[in-house]
C-alpha cells in the first residue's frame, strides 16, 4: 500500500491578499482635544496668576502725593485727603500762609488724594497741585473773593 501525498491547499492567483486592520481614529482625536483643553486651561491660570501678581505688587507699593499751593493771595484755608488702604483722611488748616506744600504717603489700590484751596474776602488768586510719581500733575486755578480751586489726583 502506498501512502497517498498529503494534499496542500492550493492558493490561486486571483485570492485576495487580507486588508491590514484598520486603525480607529476617534481616540486619537479625542486625545488631541483633551491636550489642547488642558494647555488651555493651563495658560489661562498663568496668565490670570501673572495678572493677580501685577495686581497685589501695584497694590502693596506706597506712593509721595505731593500737594502744593501759591498765588497771590497771602493767606487761604486748605482741605486735602490722602488715601490709605481704600480709606480717606481728611485735614484742614484755616489761614495756611501761601506759598504751601505738604507732602504725604498713600497705599492701596486707589492712590492718591484731594486737595480744595478757599480764599477769603480778600479775594487773590490761587493755584492748587497735585503731583503722584510718572503721573502728569493735576492743577486748578481760581480767583475772587470766597473763590475755590480743586484738585483731585489718583
């Protein structure tokens, strides 16, 4: 007996080679959009810390408010305010001799102050300024009997 030869399968020709598996891409997308969501959120918190830091060093640096007084009028009756820490405080001197100048330190977010100048019935002219460091000073001028001149500097 003989033994029969092992039959193989033949391939032919024309049988299609097997397609590669296809990748998904909907995780690869996902992925990306979480990545940009994340820098996103990221770069808005330092930016926001950056602007907060800004903010808090502004805050915490006191400043010189220079107030300062002439004309011709020999005496007038002086208002200024400072603030302080979001607080105002006012003081006053009846009869200040002119030419005038005081000089005080203001903190906080809002700084600066006010200064108002009143003549009595003499009249005269007046001038009242308002200097704070890298800011243009703020100046007001009046004249006559009971005249005011106001400054308002932030």
């Amino acid at each position: 007996m003989t033994t029969p030869a092992p039959e193989y399968p033949q391939q032919s020709a024309q049988q299609p080679a097997q397609a590669p598996r296809k990748r998904r891409v909907w995780p690869w997308v996902l992925l990306g959009v979480f990545v940009v969501i994340i820098a996103m959120f990221v770069g808005c918190a330092a930016l926001f810390g950056s602007a907060v830091s800004s903010v808090d060093k502004q805050m915490n640096t006191p400043v010189q408010v220079a107030y300062d007084v002439t004309g011709t009028a020999k005496t007038a009756h002086i208002t200024y305010s400072v603030w302080q820490n979001g607080n105002s405080s006012m003081a006053q001197e009846s009869d200040a001799t002119l030419p005038w100048h005081k000089s005080v330190t203001s903190s906080g977010f809002a700084k600066g102050g006010d200064l108002t100048v009143t003549l009595d019935e003499k009249g005269g002219s007046v001038t009242c300024t308002v200097t704070i460091p890298g800011r243009a000073p703020i100046t007001s001028t009046a004249s006559g009997p009971f005249a005011t001149a106001s400054c308002t500097g932030f």
